[in-house]
C-alpha cells in the first residue's frame, strides 16, 4: 500500500516550515524545542542508558535533536512511510530506524522493553477508531515506571486551527482535544497535559513565562505525559 507520507518526503520541511510561518520559528525550532522538553521533564527520571522510540519519527529531525539530549541512550524510530524512513537514516546514523506495518499495528518490540516511547504529530494522522490500539501497544513495549508522551496540535488555540486548515499535510488529519488524549493515556498510568508554545517569535521576549502557564489550555500546543504504572 502507499504510503500517505512517501509523497511530502522530498519536500517535507518546506510543507512544514510553511505551516508554521505564523509562528515566526521554522520546524527545526520547534523539533528541537520538543527533544529539550523532553529532556527537561525526563532526564533525571529515567536510566542514561534508556531505550527510547520515536513513534511516528517521519524524516528523523526531531530523533536527531533528542539522540542530542540523550547522548547515551539508544533511540530507535519507526514510521509506515519507507521513503520517510530512508531520509531518516540519512539524517541520523546513529539511530535504529525501521517501518513498522499500520496493518498489523503491531510494533516490533519485546514487552516492557523501552524506558520511553514519544510520538509527535503523529496521532492526529491516526484514525480515531485506531487509537485505543496503538495506546495499548505503546503501553505494552513501555517498562513499568516508564514514559509515554504525546505532543499534539492543540485545538483550543485558533492560530494552531488556522495553521491546521491550511496545511495540506493534515488533510485528512483530525486534531486530538487535550481531554481525549488525557483520557486515552490515563488508563496506563498517571498522566498529566501540559501547554506550552504561547508566543509567536515577535513575542519571544514572554517566553519566560511560559513555564507558569503549562496548565492554561490554549497554548499552541501540547504535550500528555503517562508514567506506566507498576514498577
Ligand atoms: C506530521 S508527521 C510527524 C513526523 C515527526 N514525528 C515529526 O515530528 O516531524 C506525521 C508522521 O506520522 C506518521 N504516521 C502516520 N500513521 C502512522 C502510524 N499508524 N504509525 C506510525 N506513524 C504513523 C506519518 O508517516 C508521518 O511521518
């Protein structure tokens, strides 16, 4: 079957960095900004040594920057477009990349196996009827103890449903309300939402602020945390 991102591989970044104009940053900011958050909330919290997945890792721009902040880790990513894949190779050689089936939905992955698996953009491109699935699936590879995060287009905020509207990558693409993902993680463990993403780059001087607004809803994006439960 063909892939729906095969086609935008050549000219992903620039479908990217378009979409995001109003914001002022390019998806290079925002793919770094993302790896750093993780490593702010996780670092201290899970081994040196982690095993962490990049679900839905697309050209691998974003697995780059987190290979960054976990030096010592090893980072595997996976993707159902094998043109994505091959560009993700390319750009990091230091990561495990592989496709994985959305017929199966199955992930290549032994139980409990991983201390993080993160996705970032990735289930608002999966069919609703599909999500309880794939949540089961990445709660099933996770260690107990360990991490799942979800970053998501957040649809409370207008310029992120503007932006939305006129991407054509996210043509057929259904955004997650906050609730819906929270309910959705919550069941494998305790889960959190936080906002961030407030301020275009003409505000960026407020960007200080942001850490004490991770829980007002309309920021541009968002980000739902589940530690697994059990140990
Ligand atoms: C908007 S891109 C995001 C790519 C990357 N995570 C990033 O932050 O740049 C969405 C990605 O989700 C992937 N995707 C769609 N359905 C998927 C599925 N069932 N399993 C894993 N990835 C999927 C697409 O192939 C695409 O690469």
């Amino acid at each position: 079957m063909k892939q729906e991102f095969d086609q935008y591989i050549d000219d992903y970044r620039r479908h990217c960095d378009q979409a995001l104009r109003l914001s002022g940053e390019t998806s290079a900011y925002f793919a770094e900004y993302k790896a750093k958050k993780l490593s702010d909330w996780l670092k201290r919290k899970i081994p040196a040594k982690a095993q962490i997945l990049d679900f839905g890792c697309g050209d691998g721009l974003m697995t780059q920057f987190v290979h960054n902040e976990f030096p010592n880790g090893q980072i595997y990513g996976v993707d159902p477009s094998p043109k994505s894949i091959e560009a993700a190779q390319k750009q990091c050689p230091g990561v495990m990349f592989s496709v994985n089936s959305e017929e199966s939905m199955q992930l290549d992955f032994e139980n409990h196996s991983l201390d993080l698996v993160f996705s970032a953009g990735v289930f608002h491109h999966i069919p609703f009827a599909h999500h309880d699935k794939y949540m089961a699936e990445l709660a099933r590879i996770v260690k107990p103890g360990g991490y799942i995060v979800l970053f998501e287009l957040n649809p409370l905020n207008p310029f992120t449903v503007w932006t939305f509207k006129h991407t054509p990558i996210d043509r057929h693409a259904h955004m997650l309300r906050p609730q819906y993902t929270y309910r959705l993680m919550k069941q494998y463990g305790s889960t959190e939402v936080l906002f961030y993403c407030f301020y275009p780059k003409m505000f960026s001087w407020l960007r200080k602020t942001e850490p004490l607004l991770t829980k007002v809803p309309f920021g541009a994006l968002y980000a739902s945390l589940t530690q697994k439960r059990g140990r």
